[in-house]
C-alpha cells in the first residue's frame, strides 16, 4: 500500500505551524457530524489533533469520512487554521489549531473495541490484558511505557559516566538454592537434566568480580516462581550492580548518584544526600516494617520497661517468654471536632478485628481523658504504670493509644500493619506530600524457620556476615548480622544488596549454618567456591526492583501498569494463551511425561 508519511506527529502542531500544508497518520480517536462538517480527533503516541472535513472544501474526503469509525487508521494531508476563539480546546496542547483535511486515504478498518481508548475507563483488568494490544493504546499506558524507556536511559548514562561496564549474563543456568522456587527448563540433547532460568546473576556477578570487571551493571529479566501479587510477576526486570574493592559506604555512594538523577530526571525534584539510614532493629521497633514509610509521623514505641514489674498476667507472661509490649499513639484521634474525629467504639472493634486477621491476640486501645486513661483493660495497671505510660508516649487529651503484645517480630509486624491503616483511615499521605527514600541497615543474616527447624539466610548465602559477628557464626547464628541493606521508598523496597563473602572459609561456615552439606555445597555451587580460591577481590552491589521503581515514578498502583505484556496475579497471559498445552511430540522430544 502506498501512502504518504507524516510530516507531523498528532501531538506537534501550534501556533507557529498556521498555513502550513501538513500529512498527518494515525488512528480515530473520536468522530462527530457536525450537520455535514465532520469533525476527527487523530490519535498517536504522541497526543490528538483536530482534523476538519467540509463537503464544500473537498467532497471527495468528506465522502470517505463518512466511512470512518473508532480505531480506523487513515493517512491526511491538509492545512493547518486557526480554530476560532469560541472553539479553542485548552486542555490539549494542539487546542488552538486544526487542520482541514484536502484528502483522506483509510489504511485500515477496525472493529468497534470492547472497551473505549481513553483513560480512566471502567474496565474490569482481565478484559484489558485479554486486549492487551488496545489497552496499550491508551495514553496512561503509553506515558507509563515511555517513562520507563527514559529510566532506562538515565541508568545507562549514569553507569557508563561511572566507569561500570554492561555485560549480559546466561539466561539459561544451573538451578541453585536462592530463596524461591526456580523455572525449570528441560534439556532435549541432555536427557534428565534441567537448566534453571535465574532468579537473579547473583553467582555470575561475583564470577565477573574474579574475573577482575570491577565495575559491572545489567538490566537483566530475573524468574521466580512464587506466589503473586500487584508488585509482583514471575518475571521481573532487575538493575543489577556489583563492584570490587568496596565497602557499604561506597555501594551507598553510588545508588544515591543514581537515584539523584532519577529524581531530577523524572521527577524534576532535588533529592537530598546523604540518605537517611535505619537499622533493621529499629526500623522494626519504631515503625513495624523492615520497609517503612515514613511519610508521616506516627512512630511505635516499645513498653517493656513501663510494664516490667506489671501484674497483668497478658504482659506478665510475654515479658517473661522474651516477647515485646508495643505501643502506638494516634494524636487527637478522640477528639470530635479534629480532622480525624472522635473514633467510635465500632470502629475500635473494626480495628481490633483487622489485627486479629492477622494473627494478634487481640488489640487493647485506650483513650487519654482529662481524668486519666479510659479502657476496658485500665483497672490492670497501676497508677504509675499509666503515668510512664502517658509519659513515654508524649500523649494529650484527646489522644487514642493502641498497644499489642506478643513474640518480638511478629507483634512488630501486626503493629507496623496497624500503623499504615491508620495512615490510610486518616488521610496522612497527601498528594504533595514529599517523598521518602531511606537505607534500611544491618540486616539479620539469617530467619529461623518454625516449620523446617532450620535457618534460612534473610538475603541469600553469599551475604557477608557483619565483622564484629564472625565469633558468633558457628555458636549464635540467630544474633549475627549481615552488611546487607535495602533500600526504600514510600514504604516499598526497591532495592536490595550486600558485601558478599570473598573468602572460601567463610563461605563454607555460612553453609555450615545454613545446614548445606559439603557435598550439596560442592554440587550445588562447587564453581563458586572453587573460583573464590583464585584471589577474589572485596566486592558487593545491590539489585534494583525496576518495574517496582517505574511504578512508584508513575504513581501506578500495579507493577502491572508499567508492563507492556504483563502476567494476571495467577501468572496467566490471557492474551496469548499463556501458559500451554504442548503436544506429546514436543513432550517425547524432551523425555518427559505428563502424569495425571
């Protein structure tokens, strides 16, 4: 088919461009017959321009325009007019011009959408990404699409400003223990043996430390195959970064470099450096989370030492099992006439039911009254236990006090939970509010598993162990700590990294602990181990979340969003079908079979 090409995009033309004779490509946004004038809004990429066809101008269009529907793709020429005063649109960038069409050429049909072009539509997800190739037409999307393209270049320049060189790891590697469960990739030549799709090049880039690339990054695809949810799909995009003869301050100099960047590039905002930083065991205390948000203000407090002597056998007893009493305090949450308003005895039930869904005993709440502390559980405490209650929370009249008791994490977690509920009930995160990028530090290097009686490493086994806690690897594993850190915006974690271990000693106590055999160790990451024999420098990196940052840039609600061909939260294409039946050919080629 031959047609013109443009001279313009839809989203160009001003002013400055009146008179000029123009071609225009694109898809029908909208049409309307105007009693014989028709009106079209052209659609690309780039926005929507006007164009007019008059039966008196050009009968021969204006017959063909008669044709058109939504989504029809046509080609225009014509000339650009000034709209007149009462007819300009100035909510679209082109509002002040339009151009009347000379001669139209339709390139291709289309059938009516199952859903309009537009955004904010009410359409439910499953019908969208059915559609995904419409869905993609929608402006959102395609300022999503083209957001995430200019990250992309400002993490290119910036790592190739610094000296770190791109290379790309195998896509097809040995299936090791990372933390989740791995895709599985039968091998035809090599029959009963997989290859695994990597969760991470977690092992490849401590090879390119040895190897002696000091400075190494990759956008990298990464596969996991765990449970699902908004933030997350079974594939993933990853910045990854390592860097030899290293310590924390300097990977934290770096990652701070680049999200400067970010922020001026997309954001337009100055972002102050150096970050603020919590520790893990802080963080957990004070907010509950080992990702907080810390856009607004309210902050738990641990009440150990307020009730150590108490009589209430429901303290009493998580003292003495080495448990946590945990308060948080909602400033004038009680009082009627504040923003917040008085909090009634049902929404107090709501709340206590909100914890307990999420494993909590229940949730004592007490209001601060002229008089005193009101609550059903009041008439347990002394009255100097209410005093240093009052007194550690800083609390006024009017002030509603939550408390929870229970073991140390899992009661901080139920908390830090409550915490971002209030913030949600009460309106705390405006849309100018600023936002919050924190260091999250000294991790514990491993979590004991209930159910396994092992310990699981927090990270993965190539963390290195904090120096000051090397003593305790083989005695107390539970009380030593990682160099590993997160690194956290707006209550989301976006990137994650450790010093790595470089010693092979080291690295085979870490797998002692873990419960990983020599055998297993050598079996699993023999490799590693023997390639860290042959002078392996100090190293360690981090590894960005990118769809997770690209939709806290866009302020989407879905990592979903700022994907162009997105998984359904159970890992299903529902656009193509994916995942398949395969024939038993393919099957037998692969040495395999399908059990029912």
């Amino acid at each position: 088919m031959q047609f013109k090409s443009r001279t313009h995009t839809c989203g160009e033309l001003r002013k400055k461009n009146i008179g000029k004779k123009v071609v225009l490509n694109g898809w029908v946004n909208t049409r309307r017959d105007l009693g014989g004038v028709i009106f079209i809004d052209l659609r690309d990429r780039y926005g929507i321009t006007q164009i007019v066809f008059e039966p008196q101008h050009s009968p021969e269009s204006h017959n063909s325009a008669k044709e058109l529907r939504t989504e029809y793709v046509i080609s225009i020429e014509g000339v650009v007019e000034k709209r007149s005063e009462g007819t300009i649109n100035p909510s679209l960038e082109t509002g002040m011009i339009d151009v009347r069409v000379d001669n139209l050429q339709i390139l291709n049909s289309a059938k009516t959408p199952p859903f309009l072009i537009e955004d904010n539509i009410d359409t439910n997800e499953e019908t969208r990404l059915k559609y995904r190739f419409l869905d993609l037409r929608r402006p959102e999307l395609q300022k999503n699409l083209t957001l995430r393209h200019k990250m992309y270049q400002t993490v290119r320049k910036y790592f190739d400003k610094n000296n770190f060189v791109e290379i790309e790891t195998p896509v097809l590697m040995k299936s090791t223990p990372e933390g989740a469960r791995d895709y599985l990739v039968p091998s035809r030549v090599h029959r009963g043996k997989f290859y695994a799709l990597p969760q991470s090049p977690q092992t490849y880039k401590q090879l390119l430390m040895i190897s002696g690339f000091d400075r190494y990054f990759q956008i990298v695809k990464c596969f996991r195959d765990e449970d699902l949810r908004a933030d997350r799909q079974p594939e993933f995009t990853q910045i990854d970064v390592e860097m030899s003869f290293v310590q924390q301050e300097d990977v934290f100099l770096i990652v701070e470099g680049l999200m400067k960047d970010l922020y001026k590039n997309i954001w337009n905002k100055k972002l102050q450096t150096p970050l603020q930083r919590l520790t893990f065991a802080d963080a957990m205390e004070k907010y509950g989370s080992d990702k907080p948000d810390l856009r607004f203000d309210l902050q738990m407090v641990t009440l150990n030492d307020v009730f150590d002597k108490s009589e209430f056998r429901v303290f009493k007893d998580q003292i003495e099992n080495k448990g946590i009493i945990t308060g948080l305090k909602i400033p004038g949450c009680d009082v009627p006439a504040s923003p917040a308003g008085g909090f009634t005895r049902n929404q107090l039930d709501v709340l206590t039911e909100f914890v307990k869904k999420l494993g909590a005993g229940g949730l004592i709440w007490m209001r601060v009254k002229e008089e005193g502390l009101e609550a059903p559980v009041a008439k347990f405490f002394t009255e100097k236990e209410k005093q240093n209650l009052i007194n550690i929370l800083s609390a006024k009249v009017g002030d509603l006090i939550f408390i929870l008791t229970g073991p140390k994490i899992k009661t901080l977690s139920t908390m830090g939970s409550l915490r971002l509920e209030m913030a949600k009930r009460l309106k705390l995160i405006k849309a100018d509010t600023p936002s919050s990028l924190i260091w999250v530090t000294d991790f514990p290097l491993f979590e004991w598993d209930e159910e396994t009686k092992r310990y699981y490493a927090m990270h993965h086994p190539f963390t290195s162990p904090n120096q000051e806690d090397l003593k305790l690897l083989d005695k107390s594993p539970n009380e030593v700590r990682a160099k590993a850190y997160d690194l956290v915006l707006n209550g989301n974690e976006i990137a994650g990294g450790s010093i790595r271990i470089h010693d092979s000693s080291i690295q085979s106590k870490m797998f002692n602990a873990l419960g990983i055999t020599k055998e297993e160790a050598e079996l699993k990451f023999g490799f590693l181990l023997n390639a860290l024999k042959y002078g392996a420098p100090p190293h360690g990196g981090i590894a960005f979340g990118f769809d997770r940052i690209v939709m806290l840039f866009t302020n989407s609600q879905s990592i979903r969003d700022v994907i162009a061909f997105p998984k359904t939260s159970s890992g299903i294409s529902l656009m193509d079908d994916c995942p398949s039946d395969v024939s038993e050919e393919q099957l037998k080629e692969l040495h395999l079979k399908i059990k029912n």
